[in-house]
C-alpha cells in the first residue's frame, strides 16, 4: 500500500488517499467567464442580472463583475468576467452553472 502511494505526485494520507485541498485549488484561478449571443439586447440584460445575483449570493467579499457588449448585425454578445475574492467562491459558482 505504501508503494502506491509514493507513486502519486500529489500529498496523500495513507488512510483514504485523499488529495491536500491546495494541491488542487491555490488561488492562481478567481475569474469565471460567461460569453453568450442574444438576438435582444433585453435578452442580454436579463441574463447579466440573473448571473450577476448568483455570484452575489456566492461572494464573501465583493465580487467585480466586468460586463461587455457587443453590437453586431445578427445580435448582441454579452462577455463577462466574475472575479471572486477566492477560487473555492470562483469553482461554486462555476459548479452552480452547471
């Protein structure tokens, strides 16, 4: 059992080989970014209210919401950045998308 467990890069526990949460998670990744096409541009609002409260209920601190519009002949494309205090807050919202 003990070779096994040197074979693995990450730190492990012998008794569950469990992974160290900050192997996987370091705080490198706080942005999450949304990107979607609309025909309206009111289609487009209404989804970076309903986005934009989701990550408020998420936040421990405030969260910058960086919003962009982009008018074009077929629609309008609405591209937004979440940049959370945390990347736990960053992978919840993520994961709450879903």
């Amino acid at each position: 059992m003990t070779d096994a467990i040197k074979k693995c890069s990450a730190t492990e526990t012998a008794a569950c080989c469990c992974v160290d949460v900050g192997t996987v998670m370091d705080n490198s990744d706080c942005t999450a970014t949304w990107s979607e096409w609309f025909s309206q541009r009111a289609d487009a609002d209404k989804k970076l209210q309903y986005l934009s409260d989701k990550a408020r209920q998420i936040e421990s601190e405030p969260c910058d919401i960086n919003a962009r519009f982009t008018e074009e002949a077929g629609g309008i494309k609405l591209d937004i950045d979440f940049t959370f205090s945390c990347q736990a807050e960053t992978m919840i919202f993520q994961l709450g998308l879903r």
